[in-house]
C-alpha cells in the first residue's frame, strides 16, 4: 500500500488553493510574498531509514513543519510510533560433515539458535512496552553439513530512543554469549536509531478539525510501529496521521495490498490529502498558529533533553552491572 503515500503527496500540493483564493483569506498573499513548499521522497520506514539519511545530508533544514500521513485502518491524528533500532547479527563457525567427524566442526546454527533462545527468555525481564522480535535469515544449506555461517535480524523497539542503548546493550550480551559458548565469532551490525514520533498536538487538533469537516471519523489507537518520520519531527515540527482506505485488512498483508489498488482507496486517500493540504494553508497563512506550533515544538525539545540527561549513561549501566555481580 505504500504506492498510496506516493499519490497522497502528489494530491495534497495539487490541492493547495490558487494565489487568488489565497488573497482572499491572506491579505499578506497581495503583497507577492514567496513561500516555499518542499516535496520529499524518502523512501523506506523501519527497513533502510531514508529520512535519517537525508537529515544528515541536510534536507530537512530551514522547514518550518513537516507534514505526512499514512494508510491504515482507521483515521487517527496519532499512533504512539515508539523508537528502534535495527540489529543484524552474523555467526561464524567451522563446516563439518555432521555424520562423519561432527567434532571438527564450530556450529554457527548452535550459536543462532542460542541467542534465539536466550532473547526469548530475556523478555520476562523486559519492561511490558519494550519489544524485541527477529528471524534466523540464514540457517545454513544442507543437513548434514554443521553451518559454518548463521545470520540474525532483529527489530529492538522502545517508546523513547533514550531506552535504546539499555535494551540494545541487554540483547547484545545475548548475541555474544552465544557466540563464546559455541566457540565462534560473531558481529553485531547496528544500523539506523529510529526515534519515536514528537508529538505536536496543534498540527494535529488543526488536522483533525479539518479531516472531521471532510467526514472523517476519528479514534484512538494504542497500536505501534516505528517509522524514520519519528527522526525528522525531533528536527522541525510535525504530524504524522493515518487514514483509512476502505478496508479492515491489517498493513502488510497481501488483503491490505489489494485493498490500496481499489477505486474506494482513491477516494479516501484523496481525502486526506485534502485534510493535509487545509492544514498547510492554515499554518502558511497564519502566524499565530504558526508560533504555536514552533512553540510547542520547543517546549517538547526541552523535555526530551531533560529527560535524556536523567537517563543513566552506558558508564552507569556498566557500573550497575557489576555492583549486582560484587
């Protein structure tokens, strides 16, 4: 369904009101001031992070705010999308035939199957909004052949990115004791910290307002995901609604798939970028608002850096440890 957001972006500026409507409800808009609206195509969510990469490039400088909407099974201003961290974890044995002289061989199945093992029991000690899941990639080629070469992918999820190091420094112990136990090695790949979304409930009263006076029902939603969006609303200010598209198929299975090509999925997607699009204009040409927003956005900055300065360093973590094993 991911061909939706592309048509969302492509409606919600080919809906932006022409310069003499905007005359009408902006004074400012007769005086020839030039405001900029920037379309990005930043590909991927959880899988590859385009946005971080085009934060570090410096795309995402000098925006006032970021807007973007998602296709689901409801509408919703806002679903807790909570932090991650994409892990890809590499064993390295020593074949053998397993039959013949199983000793000569360093089994990188063993050491998978192990951190597989030690993961799940981890989750007992986990706090309940934590979440670790992951799948053996690669498991080896044939039975009676020890694998020499086992690989690991792993999703590490936390609603606030200051919890990554803790959970990340947990599953990796996992990882590596599996690989002392077993004799072989090991590398552990971190790719992209992907942060939660920073909410901006002015951008999202305005969406609703807007969506409700096109027919959109909204609700609640206490499901999650992660997204690479959640990066760029900790550099500008940002919302990140879903909407519904017709159908109660679930994202990611080949019913939604379908469900996203049908003419109702038009009509619902077209609606929100309606929604989208009344919401720029109400920021562009408002000022007060505006502020707002930019004042909200300022204020959740400064309790995120109070909060990360009250999260225990991984010195600290380290110190903790071995104070408990003493």
């Amino acid at each position: 369904s991911h061909d939706i957001l592309v048509r969302i972006f492509q409606n919600r500026f080919s809906l932006l009101p022409p310069r003499n409507s905007l005359e009408n409800i902006w004074p400012a808009a007769k005086l020839n001031c030039r405001i900029p609206v920037t379309v990005l195509g930043t590909p991927a969510e959880e899988d590859g992070g385009g946005k971080i990469d085009l934060l570090r490039e410096g795309a995402f400088e000098g925006l006032d705010v970021v807007l973007m909407a998602h296709p689901s099974q409801e509408d919703t201003t806002y679903i807790p999308d909570v932090a991650e961290h994409d892990v890809v974890v590499k064993y390295h044995g020593r074949a053998s035939h397993a039959s013949a002289y199983p000793w000569e061989g360093v089994n990188a199945l063993d050491a998978a199957v192990m951190a597989y093992s030690s993961l799940s029991v981890l989750r007992q000690q986990l706090r309940p909004d934590w979440r670790i899941h992951g799948i053996i990639k690669h498991g080896g080629v044939k039975p009676n052949i020890i694998p020499d070469y086992t690989e690991l992918e792993y999703y590490l999820r936390t609603p606030s990115h200051r919890d990554l190091a803790t959970i990340r420094a947990k599953a990796e112990a996992c990882f590596r004791a599996a690989a002392m136990a077993t004799g072989c090695e090991v590398s552990v790949l971190l790719d992209n910290e992907f942060y939660e979304i920073l909410r901006n409930r002015t951008l999202e009263d305005l969406y609703e307002e807007n969506g409700k006076a096109l027919g959109m029902k909204f609700i609640t939603d206490d499901s999650s995901g992660s997204t690479d969006f959640g990066n760029v609303t900790h550099s500008a200010p940002g919302i990140h609604p879903y909407f519904y598209i017709g159908s109660d198929a679930l994202n990611h299975t080949e019913e939604y798939t379908a469900a996203s090509g049908e003419y109702e999925a038009q009509f619902f997607t077209l609606r929100a970028a309606k929604a989208l699009a009344m919401t720029a204009v109400d920021v562009l040409f408002s000022p007060s608002v505006l502020e707002r927003v930019k004042q909200e956005f300022t204020e959740a900055k400064l309790n995120e850096e109070r909060g990360l300065r009250n999260t225990p360093t991984k010195e600290d973590q380290v110190e903790s440890s071995n104070t408990h094993t003493q």
